[in-house]
C-alpha cells in the first residue's frame, strides 16, 4: 500500500498539535492492518468530497483520504466542523 499526501493534507497537519500528529500515526499503522477496524471508523462521505472516505483520529478529528487500487491519498485533516464548513 502507498501512501501520498496532497498539498491541502500537508498544510493542514502542519497547524496540528504534536498529540493529534502522533494519534494520525498511530492511526495509519491501524489503517494499514485492517482499514476497516471499528475504532477508525472508516465511512464513505459526500458534499464536497464525493468519492473519498473518512477515518475518526481523535475526539472530533477526521482525516479524509480516496483510495485508488494500491494508493491511498490522504486529502485533508482536521476538526469535523473545518472539514465541512
């Protein structure tokens, strides 16, 4: 599995708290196992995501990514109401 990050994700985890930046690792590593396990949480999502897929980080931290044969690309992280505003 490849992992890519867009110039959104990038600009986003860098405003992030180191706690939020060691619960996304944390998470991946989940990801990677079984990117269904309940605990991510891992849903399709809509308006203005079409397509892309959401995972839970923290409390109300999401990180949206879409999936294409072997690539993920995450595309943004951040609160739920920042993501969708």
């Amino acid at each position: 599995m490849i992992f890519e990050y867009s110039r959104s994700f990038k600009k986003d985890y860098r405003k992030l708290s180191q706690k939020i930046k060691v619960a996304f690792g944390v998470r991946v590593e989940m990801f990677i196992l079984n990117q269904y396990n309940p605990i991510l949480n891992n849903h399709a999502i809509h308006n203005p995501y079409d397509g892309s897929r959401s995972i839970n980080i923290s409390g109300d931290i999401r990180a949206i990514y879409e999936i294409d044969e072997n690539t993920v690309t995450f595309i943004r992280i951040g609160s739920h109401s920042e993501l969708y505003k």
